[in-house]
C-alpha cells in the first residue's frame, strides 16, 4: 500500500518531540544567516545571483540534465537587472530564470494549477523541446505512472504514482491546503515546506519534470516565510550531494503510514546542510576581504595573486606545495620554490603543520601569525 491509498490520506502527521532539536538547529542558522547578510559588506546582488544559478542547474543535474551554466547566469542577471560580461542565452535558459524568479518574488500570488503549468510549459519549451516528446503545461495521460529502475528485463519498481482520474481533485486539495497553510500560525515554516514538497512529488501529476517542479514548489514555501534568506542558499546544492539518500528516504516515506517524521528530519537537516554551506561561504568571503585589506598587494606579482585568491576560495584545504604552485602559477619548480619563499618572508603565508614528505603553506592573517 503505497502512502496516498492509506485511508486518511492526506491528514500527515509527525512527531514533533523527535524533529525538536534538528528544528531549532535550522530555526537558528537561518537566523545567523540573516544577521550575516546583513552585517557584512557583502555584494547582495551577486551572492544572490551565484545561488540561484547553482538552485538551478543543481535541480536539473538531480535528474541527469546537464545545463550551459553561462546562459542560465546571463539569463538570471538581466532579469536580476546585474551587469556582467554578456553571454549569449537560450529560450530554455530564460525560462529557468523565469520560472525561478517567480517562485521566490511572487510569494503573494496563490500556487494553482495554472501557474504550476505554466511552470511546466516554460521547463519544456524552446530547446528541451527538440529532445523529448513532453508537451508541456498539461497533466499526465491515463498510463499509469511508475517510477522504476534497473533492467529493462528486471525493473525494480519504487513507486506508483496516483491514477489520472483523481489528478484533478489531489491537486485541488494540495492547492487549497498550500495557500491557507501559509496563514496557519501552528504550523511551523519549514515543516510546511517538507510537507509540500513530499506530497507534490507524491502526486506526480505531470509526465516529466515533477522533481523539477516540487524544488520550486518548496523554494516557493520557504521564500513565502524567508523571502530574502532563499536567495542565499542552494538546497537542490545540497539534496543533489546526497542523492541516494533523498530517493531513499522519500521512497521509504511513500511505501509507509502518514506519520512522516523520518522525511520531514532528513529535509530539515539537508536543508540545515544547504544553509551551513552559506554561512561558510560568507565567513571565507569576509577572511578573504579582510585579508587583503590587511595586506600590500603591491609587493607582488601576477602569479602570486592569483595562487592566494585560490587559497583564499579554500581550493587547497591543507594548504599548497611548491608542485602544486607550479601547476597553478605554470611557472618553473625553481620559480615556485622562489614565488613561496618571497610570499613567507612578506607575510602573506606561513608553512602548515602538517606533515609529509612535501611543505605546504597556507595564508595568514597578519605577519606576526606567520613568524609564529
């Protein structure tokens, strides 16, 4: 029996002493994150692009597309009225901005069946089009619908969506629940982004494109709460790392009860990982700004700049060897060696502590940090 032919389908129900802790772990982050954006001199408009495009060429990568992430950045900045070096775009890579921008600026506007289709209209239109025979912005045929994988001879089924004749009335209720929801004071934000995302993608009411479309669905709920926070983090980023287990989980969910607390913890948690990774982000950003404010860049060279910002960026988490500056700089090991030696003597870096049969270094903060 799958979860949506249980017989109170969809009353779901979860057991809040058991998400309490990872709740106010998430609650808080999100708290600091906003306090973050707003104390440091951070590029708001730029951070905000860099996340949005990465929602979604990640959201897309879930299910194996692979996008011209320069088109989808190009399409976003001029919607996002951001000047940056023009790249040409496509009719797919304006739709994915479209529809993006729609889900986290147009909070106010009710989620129906139209717009959801119009979402879908705009995933399939353009180039997608040529390579597959979805027609967008319209419901699923009467096949019935299975997610299946394996063999073609030996298919492992994981779940079976809903037939086509109640559609229209699951939709109606999911509808109507998602747009009163949102006025509902006991009902916490981020659980409520859970629970759509879970039961949209239960319903699988189009041919192609649902997970697509339940990411932005929940990147619709958690900006109706958190308007400026999701423009700074990336959860399709963080459910796309751990894959195996969002289709583990959610498979594990809809073969169960309505009692849903086990989805509900692991969307919490990545969407705690997805927030984290912000945080940390700005934190090396602001290291990074704070260390060149600190130091003379006069005093060097073109190499020896660009080596620094790829420390800086955390691209050599254990710090870096002369072979790797080598590589990086493409100078001689004579001129690496050389380029480390004048970088240590400035102050700019000091030798890790870190053992091994080659020295790294990895950048300071001021000249006293590197003499110790």
């Amino acid at each position: 029996m799958w979860i949506w032919q249980q017989q109170n389908w969809p009353d779901f129900s979860w057991d809040q002493q058991a998400l309490a802790s990872i709740l106010r772990e998430v609650t808080y982050n999100q708290g600091l994150l906003m306090g973050q954006m707003g104390l440091q001199n951070v590029k708001l408009k730029q951070q905000a692009l860099d996340t949005l495009l990465a929602n979604i060429i990640h959201s897309s990568a879930i299910e194996g597309e692979k996008l011209n992430a320069f088109s989808v950045r190009s399409s976003l900045a001029k919607k996002l009225h951001i000047d940056e070096q023009p790249y040409p775009t496509t009719v797919q890579s304006d739709n994915l901005a479209e529809m993006m921008l729609d889900a986290i600026n147009n909070t106010h506007t009710p989620l129906d069946l139209t717009r959801v289709l119009n979402w879908h209209r705009l995933l399939f239109a353009g180039e997608q089009s040529l390579f597959t025979q979805i027609e967008g912005g319209q419901l699923r045929g009467n096949e019935p619908m299975q997610v299946v994988s394996g063999r073609l001879d030996k298919p492992v089924l994981h779940f079976t969506a809903p037939p086509r004749e109640r559609i229209e009335s699951e939709l109606s209720g999911f509808f109507n629940w998602f747009n009163s929801s949102l006025n509902d004071t006991t009902l916490d934000p981020f659980i409520r982004a859970a629970i759509a995302h879970l039961w949209f993608v239960t319903l699988h009411p189009l041919e192609d494109g649902n997970g697509r479309i339940t990411r932005l669905i929940t990147d619709l709920a958690l900006a109706q709460e958190h308007a400026e926070a999701i423009r700074f983090y990336a959860m399709s980023v963080a459910i796309l790392k751990d894959r195996k287990s969002y289709y583990e989980v959610l498979e594990a969910t809809q073969r169960g009860d309505l009692c849903i607390t086990q989805w509900i913890c692991w969307f919490l948690g990545t969407l705690n990982k997805a927030i984290q990774h912000t945080l940390k982000n700005i934190e090396q950003t602001v290291f990074k700004s704070n260390y060149w404010l600190s130091k003379d860049q006069t005093k060097l060279n073109e190499q020896q700049v660009k080596v620094l910002n790829k420390l800086l960026d955390g691209q050599f988490e254990h710090g870096i060897s002369a072979s790797q500056y080598q590589k990086v700089a493409k100078v001689s090991r004579a001129t690496a060696t050389r380029h480390l030696a004048d970088l240590q003597r400035l102050g700019f870096i000091a030798k890790t502590a870190a053992g091994g049969r080659s020295t790294r270094y990895a950048v300071t903060q001021s000249h006293s940090e590197a003499i110790k």
